[in-house]
C-alpha cells in the first residue's frame, strides 16, 4: 500500500463542502440511549459517554479493496471520534441484495450502504452519466471529475429521496467477459446474452453493440454463467476474479467501455439525526477511506488480471476500443439530454473530450 498521506484536493474538497453543508446544524452530543433508525446510541463506560453504532451492509466479499476500504473506514472514525463512533459492517448479502439494502436506508433501517451508481439511476437521473460508455479521456480525467465540483453535485442528489453520498469508491473499468469466445470486435457480441447491471443505459450500450442485455442479481451471476443462462458478463477485474467468474467465462476483453464508481450512501434522516461534529467525524473518515481504497484498488485490479492468466488460465485480449467508441454514439444521441447532457458538457471541457 502506497504511505503518502499527504491532504489531497478531494480532502480539501470535502471539508469545504462538509463546512457548507453543515452551517446550519449545530446539535450538542447526547449521552441517551437513543436509537437512529439504522444507528443507535448507548452509553458506554463508567462515564456515560454516549456511543453512536451505525450498521453498514453491502453485498461484496471481505476480500474485496472496496470492503477494505470500509475496514479502513471503520478504523478512522473510532480514532477521530475516540471511540464515541461504531461501525458496524455486514458484508457478503448478509443484510440483502444491493437493491434491498438500498431500500432498507431510504427506510432508515439500514444506516449506510455502498452501491455501484447504475442502480440508483432509478433513484437519481443524473447518475446515468457514468453509464455512457467512453465518456472519460482516462483515469485521472475521471478522478479530476469525481474530486471536483461534479463529484460532489452528484454525492448530495439523493437527499429528497433519503440517499445522501458520502464519498466515492474506485471500481474500476468494466470490461466484457464471455464463457465461449474472445470479444474482439463489436461483431463477437450479436446474439449473445449479457448479463448487466439494473440500469437502462448499460442495457442501451449492450443493445448498441449487438448484445442481448439480461439483467440479473449479482449474487445469482456465477451459477447464471456456469449453467449458460447467460453467455457473458461485464465488470472490472477484481470483480471477475474474487467471485470466481473466471472459472466459467474464460474470455476477458479489455474494452474498458464505461467507468462506473461505487458511491457510499448514508441515510439522510440517519445524518440529520448525528451531531454536526458526529457528521464531521464521519465524512473525515469517508474521505481518508476513498484515498485509501484507491491505493489499494489499483494494486488488486494488477494482481486480478495475472491470477487470472496463470491461477485461472483465462484468456485476456485488449481490442481496439475505437471500434466500439463508433458503435455507442447513439446510446449518447438518445440519452445525452437535459440535465444527463448538460453534465456530459461539464465534463468533456474539463479535457475536450470528442463527442
């Protein structure tokens, strides 16, 4: 793991959101036993002090640089706060699907969850911009968009529907994956079934590029491929390798069509319900743990790729992405408008993207 620890633009970027965000709410820390919706306070020690436990569940493994992240998340608040803040994390399902987690804190019942953004493109229109394939000129281009004004923008769009973004996870580029041929050219996709995240702009790009789009849970993929209900997939490759889809669809080609970055989410009636200083505490640690995990993540998404050539004997194949660049175009000419179009402008002029 890399040991710079020196403040980066989205630490100063989210302490002057945060500050922003957080003028108007100035609630003195309680020491009741007061019970949160998806969090809970309870004194602790002979002191009284009051301890807020905040439940986090998601569906990926423990293994996985994104739970890691979590972990590291975990670690920050208890020091910031001295032990007054709790984490709780359920990772693997435990606590549902991504979709039910989700569900469970709009309701408050669930205190924080982390989700990939194309499912919430049914919560938040705006997040159906990182569905359009080949939006970003790269990498730092990306993170220069998500540490920035944007980025923020879009962490606080789900605040009427009670998801509030704390920070960003890296997930990577995804990638199609196949269990019978290579991917080479758009052309290797026309008729097969790929398997695809819930959102209607990933089932466009696949449909685009000759696909047959099928939605399916994520924890329901390995057997879906194994079985052959689906001929295929698309993800970055920690995802391809930690869950074992390597073992069944063999194919990996790297055409890196979208960047999709997981987001975690807090209820907002659980953060309005925190002291300014608990919330002060937690989006510290938010943002400690995004730099964290994206150290981390690049050194998984390397050591994925060659366990999957050796351990796995998978085969992996880097197109030439311009011909998938040509067959998208419509996918932006059908859902580039409004206030998704008005984004991909913000975003292309920070580096000139092409159209």
């Amino acid at each position: 793991m890399g040991t710079d620890h020196q403040p980066s633009r989205i630490a100063a970027s989210w302490s002057f959101f945060f500050l922003g965000f957080l003028a108007g709410a100035l609630v003195a820390t309680g020491a009741l036993a007061v019970f949160l919706g998806g969090s809970r306070r309870t004194p602790a020690g002979a002191a009284g002090v009051a301890v807020t436990t905040l439940k986090l569940a998601h569906g990926l493994s423990p293994e996985h640089p994104v739970h890691l992240g979590m972990m590291h998340l975990r670690e920050q608040l208890a020091e910031l706060s001295g032990g007054r803040m709790r984490l709780d994390l359920y990772p693997s399902g435990q606590l549902g699907s991504e979709t039910e987690c989700l569900e469970q804190v709009q309701r408050g019942s669930l205190a924080m969850t982390k989700s990939s953004t194309a499912p919430l493109e049914g919560f938040i229109e705006e997040m159906k911009v990182f569905g359009l394939p080949y939006l970003f000129a790269d990498e730092p281009h990306f993170w220069e968009v998500l540490d920035g004004e944007i980025g923020a923008e879009l962490l606080a769009k789900g605040r009427s529907k009670n998801l509030l973004g704390l920070c960003y996870y890296d997930a990577g580029s995804r990638s199609f994956y196949t269990r019978t041929r290579m991917i080479e050219t758009p052309a290797d996709l026309k008729g097969l079934k790929i398997r695809v995240q819930n959102s209607p702009v990933a089932m466009k790009m696949v449909e685009a590029l000759g696909g047959a789009p099928t939605p399916i849970a994520w924890g329901e993929l390995y057997s879906a491929l194994a079985q052959g209900t689906v001929d295929g997939a698309e993800n970055n490759a920690p995802s391809y390798v930690f869950e074992k889809h390597c073992e069944v669809a063999p194919y990996y080609s790297l055409d890196a069509h979208t960047r999709v970055p997981d987001i975690l989410l807090i209820s907002a009636a659980v953060w309005d319900r925190l002291s300014s200083v608990e919330q002060g505490w937690l989006a510290e640690a938010a943002a400690a743990s995004s730099q964290f995990q994206r150290r981390l993540w690049k050194q998984a998404d390397t050591a994925a790729l060659e366990e999957a050539r050796t351990r796995f004997r998978a085969q992996v194949y880097e197109p030439d992405r311009r011909l998938f660049m040509d067959k998208v175009r419509p996918v932006y000419d059908e859902l580039a408008k409004g206030a998704v179009g008005e984004l991909v402008q913000r975003i292309r002029r920070l580096r000139q993207t092409p159209p």
